[in-house]
C-alpha cells in the first residue's frame, strides 16, 4: 500500500508547515494537545494561549492539536483556539469528531475550515456524548472516519456534488486529514478490526496518522512491522501522555475509553515526583524514535510549558546517548494479544468464527432470496417490486418484514439493511454508535465503551466470521457509504430490487 505523498504538498498556495515536517525524513515532528474547557474565556484560556506564545518562541513544536468536545463533554469548539494559535504563527491541528455532527454539520464545518484556512484535520469518531443540559446528549455519528475522509477527498479532486446539482464545488479544498489507531487492545478481535480499519483510513485518503496513548513499547514496535509489512510509507505519530497520578490511577481502572494503563504503572505514579513522569515521557518520547516514528503527539494534564521543554531537552539527550530515563519506559499490557509470534516474523494464528451462531442459516436464507439468479430469489424481487405499486400492499409487505426482520435481528427497519456484511447483526441495533465500517477505538477487553456489561459489537462480528477470514479480507471488504435515512422505516427489500440501497452505486 504503497502511498505517493509529494502530491498532498499542494496546499492551495499556503504552507503547510506541520505537513512539510511530516513529509521531512530529517525531522522529527513534535506536537502538543491542548483541550479547551466550557466556557469562551477564563483562566484556562488564558494559560493554553500562554503556551501557544511560548511554544511559538521556543520553535520545536510544529503544531498544536486542538481537542472537538474531549471525553464527550460539551466545550469551546477547536476553531476558537485554532484561529488563535494560527495568529500566533504556529500550524492547529484540528480534531473533527464526528459524535456531535450529522453531514449537514460536517460540510458546513469544512466550509468554514477552509475559510480559516485552516489545513489538517484528525478524523476521529469521538468518544460517546456524555450528560449534560436536561440529561443524555443525543449521540449523532451520521457518519463514520473512513466515510468523512472519503468525502473530504472528493471535496479535494472536486468530484463532490450537492444532490441537488451536478456542478462540482468551485472552492479547492487542501485538508491532509489524519487518522487514529490503537495498537493496544487486549484481545484479538479488536486488535485485528484496529489493523483493518487502518488500512481502510488510508485507503479513503489519510495522510498520516496518530496512535491512542499506550505504554507498551512493544504493541508500538508491532505497528511499525505491522505497517512495513503492508508497505504503508505514511508518517506515524507516536502518542505520548503524561498524566498526573489521579488521572494515571483513573486511566488504569478504565476510566476512559481504549485507554490502557498498566495498574502497574500507575501504582507506581502515586509515590513519583512530577520531574519522575516528566523524564518516563522524554524517554519514551526518545526510544519512540529509535523505532521509527516520525514524531511524538505529547500531552497532559496539568502542565505547563516549562514541563513540556524539560521533556524535549531531556528526549534530544536521551537519543543522542542511546539511553533511557531512569525509571524505565516500556510497560506492557498484561495478558494482551499480538499480531506477530514473539520471536519470529510469522502472525500469530488468527481464530475468527469460534461462534458462528445462526450466520451459516441465515447466509444460505439470503443467497436463496437474494441472489437473483434462482428461480425463488427471481419470484421474490418481482412480488416485491409488485408491492411497492399500491400503498397498502406496500404497508403490508414493510408490516411483515418488520415483524420477521425484529424477531431475527432486533432490526430498527432503517431501510438500507447491512446485515450480510456485518455476519446477520444489526450494527443499528447493536452498536451504541451505529458503525458499519469496523469498531471505534473505545472497546476495552472486548467490552463496549457505552454498555461495558455488553461484548463489542464488532467483537461479536469477529466470532461469527467465516474461519477462514483474514485481516487482509477485512481491510480489503468494500467501504460501505453513509445511510439514505430518507429510506427510514420503508422495506429493506424493495429498496434492494429497485436499486435504492447501498448495493447499487450512486453517483457523487
């Protein structure tokens, strides 16, 4: 997967420093997150446009990330400190969660983004919303990372076209859109739905991507061979988090979602002085380089900048003396499951399909039916495209289907059914978030960020799979696009025959 990056370097006639860094063998890209807090003003503001100016100064970070609503709380929105910290000379790098947006919301924050000129976004899903005024915030994820980037690429090649005109959008867009991954799950189905939604990511036009925070050293050395292996050439941003000892011992308890911390690591957090995580993370942040990363994505909590340079000058040090801080780096996830053997390049067995459940059944129900090219699925189509002529055989024909397809499949009738690609589960039922292109980040040992009661969906999809599935199938399986929710509530079926569903292309 071989990606020719010199083309992304046109940028609308604007430099792209962050990108011109990444792209720069030479370099090693330093950025740091800050996350702005409720409210348009205050001390906390205040302190992140302090660092802003000092970092600008100090010139070794090349861009600071900007968090959309971190942890699923409601705060100021990241293009208030993005067109700040751009006044102040440096690049933002804007998250662009998808939790809180539909596509409407989506597309006017692009417009908006390409008037501030504003050049990378990192795509992610977000973590689920949270309790705020009046109670639960409605969750939205109309659409999912791989889907936002497919649409920012075509907005780039000016192939996007409104539905309502055939005119492609005059405006160039010169977004490079970055992804996440997470190279530190537990279990083996959701490491191996983490590789392959990666490589659907780049597929759909990411340009580089930043890691979940982890400090196994050995889960981030597998993401490289991982990468190398698929011939993947993008920069790679290796997550490094500091956090304070409350944090650190709420982290460990799973306190926050696809984050592991090693309760290990945060006992021993509780007795350390700050100058102690201060050199862990310069070391981390060192050692990260030997392996091949193109930089480091620092962040914390209660920091200030002349932590975050003791951090640089200590990483610069520790790399040219090949050594390490002094109270270790590498903290590795108990129990956990890797792609590769331990001493050799050879992947581990993968073992999808140990609970295939009732999908054989309904796999053969649905080639009978569905295939069109049988004598029973040739008769289905026609009494189906029959019914949709009259409105009361049409409500009739959605009474039954929705009958059957409740009972077998908890269904919610959205009209555009996926169950063939998500082995007969309902991802509109069974996932909090909705998701038809593989997991979020946030599963933890094999259990759903929203309901941890529940096994993730996509973890119960992995063990329905045919035995013989690999990664590579499930990274190479067609993208599937966002719902038509003007088909909500009609037949599934008779969308399927006349052409109205995701399986017949639709135009740009």
């Amino acid at each position: 997967m071989q990606r020719t990056l010199a083309m992304h370097m046109k940028n609308n006639g604007t430099k792209n420093s962050f990108f011109q860094s990444l792209l720069d063998r030479k370099t090693f890209t330093l950025t740091y997150e800050l996350v702005p807090g409720r409210g348009a003003g205050g001390k906390k503001i205040d302190r992140l446009l302090e660092f802003a100016h000092r970092a600008n100064k100090d010139g070794r970070i090349t861009a600071l990330s900007i968090t959309d609503n971190a942890g699923g709380h409601p705060s100021l929105a990241p293009v208030a400190i993005g067109s700040e910290i751009q006044r102040i000379g440096l690049e933002p790098l804007i998250h662009f969660s998808l939790k809180d947006k539909n596509r409407n919301q989506i597309e006017s924050h692009l417009f908006l983004y390409q008037r501030k000129r504003f050049h990378n976004l990192l795509i992610l899903g977000g973590d689920f919303p949270k309790a705020t005024y009046y109670g639960q915030a409605k969750p939205v994820y109309d659409l999912d990372s791989i889907q936002t980037i497919q649409l920012i690429e075509r907005m780039k090649a000016g192939h996007y076209r409104h539905v309502h005109g055939n005119n492609p959008h005059a405006l160039p867009f010169s977004f490079q859109c970055g992804c996440v991954v997470s190279p530190f799950k537990m279990t083996e189905a959701e490491q191996v739905w983490q590789y392959a939604k990666l490589l659907k990511k780049i597929r759909a036009g990411a340009t580089f991507i930043i890691t979940q925070v982890g400090y196994d050293l050995k889960k981030y050395e597998e993401l490289v061979r991982f990468l190398s292996d698929h011939k993947v050439r993008i920069p790679v941003l290796a997550n490094v988090f500091i956090p304070s000892p409350a944090v650190a011992k709420f982290m460990a308890q799973g306190g926050v979602p696809g984050i592991l911390l090693p309760p290990a690591l945060a006992d021993l957090m509780q007795s350390e002085k700050k100058e102690d995580r201060l050199l862990r993370a310069a070391g981390m942040a060192a050692g990260l380089r030997k392996l091949g990363f193109a930089g480091i994505h620092l962040g914390g909590n209660g920091l200030d900048f002349d932590d975050v340079a003791l951090v640089l000058d200590q990483a610069e040090e520790l790399y040219k003396k090949d050594a390490i801080a002094p109270a270790g780096i590498d903290f590795p996830i108990a129990h956990g499951w890797s792609l590769y053997r331990p001493k050799g390049k050879q992947h581990n067995r993968l073992h999808p399909g140990t609970r295939p459940g009732a999908r054989p059944l309904h796999h053969l129900v649905h080639r009978l039916l569905f295939s069109g090219t049988n004598p029973l699925s040739i008769s289905f189509a026609a009494f189906c495209r029959l019914c949709d002529r009259h409105t009361i055989s049409r409500r009739l024909l959605i009474f039954a289907e929705r009958i059957i397809k409740e009972i077998l499949f908890n269904c919610r009738m959205c009209g555009d059914c996926t169950l063939p690609e998500s082995t007969y589960l309902c991802p509109q039922s069974g996932c909090p978030k909705k998701l038809v292109n593989g997991p979020c980040g946030g599963s933890n040992g094999g259990r759903c960020e929203v309901f941890p009661d529940r096994r993730c969906f996509y973890v119960r999809v992995y063990l329905r799979l045919d035995q013989k599935t690999t990664l590579e199938d499930l990274a190479g399986a067609p993208i599937l696009p966002p719902k038509d929710w003007s088909l909500e509530h009609s037949s599934s079926w008779i969308n399927y025959f006349q052409g109205r569903d995701h399986t017949t292309p639709k135009a740009d």
